[in-house]
C-alpha cells in the first residue's frame, strides 16, 4: 500500500513538475527579456558614448590621452562579456549572473551621477582646455571615477552575451531563437543609438547630471522588469564551460610532450562518442587523447582529467586552432575602427557641428553614422543584395568573402578619413592667424559622416560575416565560443590602438595635445597602408583555409547573418 502511494506520490510530483516547466519560458518572457536588455545597453551607450568629452571638458584630460584611455575601456567593456559568459556557463547560470549585474549596473551609474552631481568629485573647470594652466584631477576624484568605470565593466560583463543566451533558452524550436536574435541585435542597436544621440545630446547641452540621471534610471527600469519576469524563466542549470576542455587539451598535450606518437597501432581514448582516430592535421595534439598507463580507471573513465581528454576534445580544440590565422588577421580591423571612431570624436570637438541656428551635434553622436549604416547596409545585404545574388549565381557569399570584402571596404574608408582631414588642414592653414587652443575650424562636421558610413558598411560584411564562419565551421559544444573570438578581436583591437597612436605619439609629431595643429591625415594614410598590407595577409590566410562544415543555401546562410 505504501509503495502505492508513494508510486502515485512520484507520479503527481512528475506530472506537476512538468506542468510548470511547460508555464516557463516562451514568448511570455519576450517583453521582460527585452525591456532588460533595452535599459541596460541604454544606460551603458548613455553612459559611455560620451565619455571621451566628459574626460576632456570635466576632468582636464588632454585629448589624446583621453582617446588613449577611452580605447582602454572599450576594450574592457568588450572582453568583459567573455569572462560573464564562462561564470555563467560554468558556475551560476545566465539568470543568476544577469540579475547580479545589472544590480552592479546601477550602482555604477548611482557614482557616475554623484562624479556629475558633486564639485568635490571633479578638479576645477579650465578655462581653455588642454592647455598646461589646467588643474589635473586628484588620486581620490580619479578612484571614484574610474571605480564607476570597473563597476560598469563587470555590469556589461555579466549581461551582454548572458542576455542573448538567456533569451534563447526559452525556446525549443530553432525557428524561434532566431527571431529571437533578431530582436535582441535590433534593441541592442537601437539602445546605442539613443545612448549616443538623445542621452549625448542632454549631456552636452542641458547638464552631465540628468544625462548620467537618466542613464541611471534606465539601469533601475531595466532590473526591476527583469526580476518581475522570474517567475517565467527557463533556466538550464550551468554545464560547465567550453573553455575548460580546451585548456585542458593544451594541459594533456604538455604533459605528454615527450610521448612518441610512432606506434603502429595507438590507443586513443574516445569515451562515450564514437568517433573516429584523430586527424592528422596538427597532430600533435593528439598526445592529449592517447591512453597512457594510469590515465584511465577500471571501468574505462578518466583517472586523471587533466592528462588525458577524448578525441573529440582534441578534435573540437583543433577546430580552433585551424581558424586562428583568419582570426587574427581581424585584429587590425579593430585596431583601425578604434583609432578611427576616437580620432572622429576628437575632429568633431574642433569642427562647426551646428545645424541650423539653434542645434549643434554633440561630438559624442558623432559615432551615430556607423551605427546606422551598420544596421541600414546589413538589412539592405539581407533582404536585397544576398538574395539576388543567389538567384544570379545559385550560391551566397562565403563568410570569408564577406570578409574580405568588409576589408577592402574598411582600407576605403580609412582613406576616405585621410582626405576629409586634409580638407580640414587646409581651412586651417587658410585661417592660420587665427588659431589657437579651442579654436573652430569653419568647416561642417557632417564632412566625418561619410567615412564613418563607410566603416559602418564594411563592419556590416565583417562583423557578421566572422561570426558565421566561426559558429559554422565550430563544433556543437563550442558554438558559445564562436561568439566569445569576435569579442576577442574587439577587445584586443582597443587595447592595441591604444598602443598605436602612443607609438606614433612617441615617434613622431603628428599627434600633438593641440589637434588644430596635428598632422592627423599622416596618421589617417598609416593606417590605411597597414590595413591593406592586413588585407592582403588575410587574402593569404583565407586561400589556404578549408571549411569544415561550411553549408552554401540560400535561407541558412542569409538567416544566420541576420542572427549574428
């Protein structure tokens, strides 16, 4: 009798369990996944598109530095989703990770605020920035501001890619997810472009305080209708991240360096998949599958995990490696897009931004017109050019065509760059007499727009493109990474552009505190030439490469462009 019940018992448990999982996830989370993910990259762009001017005008920094400082940040900012997505794999979850974060978010724009809000948080104002009478900001007022800046590193960290995996676990058909990333790109895109122009515009000409204000309450909107979705969510417990078995191939492939692999019939450790011996390719490699004594248990499991790994973790790991060099030929795309959007920045504050007589464009906003033409050039690729393509041809672009083409695109608009910045020259050498620190070159702002689009357009065949190839040509357990090497490149591309310009800081004069009296365009054809010689290596890279699992269909390839 008792067995009975308790039969019955289990059954009402099963049945109960399962009525709820079936009340979880689906579009009913929709609205709260979207209305967290618009606050926070809200109050994120908000925060950071005009920081480079907050440095400037707020805390005397002289410009270059402040780009300097800026590119560090970004860098940050883009590496930092990597290290949230590998917590929340591993460890505590997306929903646990993104709840924390945003709660890390708020208090980062509650410092930012007060930095506005409070003279004592901010050196004296200079009368004529970037001059050497500036007052320098103190250890204390730098803490407080850059602790705001770490807060909102971690904040980024935890939500960026959390959200996007988050929102896709709610679903089960594939059809669904993305459409989902479909929306999260598009409110992604559109909180950027609010940040930069509505939030710029009110920091620049109404007061720091209710800009930082209202990215703060887009912080505090954002949490709140996260938690009100919780009882909604599917959260899939953490499996652990993908990261680990590739360090642990690299581990097991040191441990047994001096393994000769020259046996006639070698014993390879397959664990439960059934796949075949190891490829040849980067063989060495396949000393971290190769059974040694002691590496494996009495009943066939692992004994020592970090000396041996199954063929498949080898195989997975070399999947990584075969796409390295394409990887880092993108490297320098970043490097040339950071250099590019800060320099922008810093030509928009010596340049005429008015717009009839009462509006002038915050120099802030001045990334607005690559933002834009990203998101107009993909749409224009994905419902117009691809599809006729495919009709004309029977096939789409590969990712790494697009690729090379968002290369040769990004060289054209870096020369583009040049050419408007000897146009600047020139009406300032026509109005030599004339300048002086914060003097305004008669000459419109709009000029910075075209290369700008430019760099938007090629973004728009590079950026998608890579995350195609690398989540196409990826095994299954690594599609998570696929997305974690874009932010990669990203991160280390504003990281080195920092190194960049103070490179040719110190070896030339091109780059003085002064921009009117720079020799930017020099910079500007440097990088041009650099990014065609990087083109060229990638021309390379991209012949000897051969897809593993790249799949030519008209729906598969455009709708996974269109996702990424």
């Amino acid at each position: 009798m008792a067995t009975k019940m308790e039969s019955e018992k289990s059954k009402f448990d099963e049945e109960k369990a399962e009525k709820k999982s079936h009340k979880q996830g689906g579009w009913i989370t929709f609205p709260f996944l979207s209305g967290s993910i618009l606050g926070v990259g809200l109050a994120m762009s908000g925060a950071m598109s005009n920081f480079l001017v907050y440095l400037i005008q707020e805390y005397n920094v002289r410009s270059i530095d402040a780009a300097q400082i800026v590119n560090i940040i970004s860098g940050s900012l883009s590496l930092a989703p990597v290290a949230g997505a590998i917590v929340a794999d591993a460890f505590f979850g997306c929903y646990s990770v993104i709840a924390a974060s945003s709660a890390i978010q708020l208090l980062s724009l509650v410092l930012f605020t007060m930095t506005a809000a409070l003279k004592s948080l901010r050196p004296k104002p200079c009368d004529v920035p970037g001059t050497d009478t500036c007052q320098a900001a103190s250890k204390g007022q730098l803490t407080v501001l850059y602790s705001a800046v770490a807060l909102l590193a971690i904040a980024t960290g935890g939500t960026r890619f959390n959200q996007a995996t988050m929102g896709a676990s709610q679903f089960d058909r594939v059809e669904d997810q993305a459409v989902y990333f479909n929306w999260f790109f598009i409110f992604m895109y559109i909180a950027a472009i609010v940040g930069a122009t509505a939030i710029v515009y009110i920091q620049d000409s109404i007061s720091w305080v209710l800009g930082f204000g209202l990215c703060l309450g887009a912080s505090a909107v954002s949490l709140v209708v996260l938690l009100l979705g919780t009882k909604y969510y599917h959260s899939p417990a953490p499996e652990g991240s993908p990261f680990t078995g590739l360090f642990r191939v690299v581990v097991a492939t040191v441990r047994k360096w001096k393994v000769k692999l020259s046996q006639a019939t070698p014993s390879y450790f397959h664990g439960n998949d059934d796949m075949a011996s190891p490829s040849q390719s980067f063989s060495l490699f396949n000393r971290a599958a190769l059974i040694s004594e002691g590496d494996t248990n009495q009943d066939g499991s692992i004994a020592k995990p970090w000396k041996l790994c199954t063929v498949r973790e080898v195989e997975d790991f070399k999947s990584v490696v075969r796409v390295l060099p394409v990887w880092a030929s993108a490297i320098y795309l970043s490097i040339s897009i950071g250099c590019q959007l800060n320099l922008s920045v810093l030509q928009a504050l010596t340049m005429d931004r008015s717009i009839g007589r009462s509006f002038s464009i915050p120099a802030g906003s001045m990334t607005v017109p690559s933002f834009l033409a990203f998101v107009i050039f993909l749409a224009f690729l994905d419902r117009i050019l691809f599809p006729i393509w495919y009709k004309l041809t029977h096939h789409t672009p590969t990712p790494l065509q697009r690729i090379g083409i968002g290369h040769l695109i990004n060289v054209v608009s870096m020369i583009v760059s040049a050419l408007v910045e000897r146009r600047r020259a020139a009406v300032i050498s026509r109005h030599q007499a004339e300048v002086h620190p914060g003097w305004i070159v008669p000459m419109s702002a709009l000029w910075l727009v075209l290369p700008l689009a430019l760099q938007g357009a090629a973004e728009a065949l590079h950026f998608p493109g890579q995350v195609a190839l690398y989540y196409q040509e990826f095994p299954k357990a690594l599609k998570n990474t696929s997305t974690g090497m874009e932010a990669v490149i990203i991160a280390f591309g504003f990281y080195l552009s920092t190194a960049f310009l103070s490179i040719v800081r110190h070896v030339t004069t091109w780059l003085p505190d002064d921009l009117n009296r720079s020799r930017l365009e020099n910079v500007y054809w440097l990088i041009a030439i650099l990014a065609l010689i990087n083109f060229g290596i990638y021309i390379i890279c991209a012949k000897f490469y051969k897809y593993q699992n790249y799949v030519d269909t008209e729906k598969v390839a455009v709708s996974e462009i269109s996702a990424s």
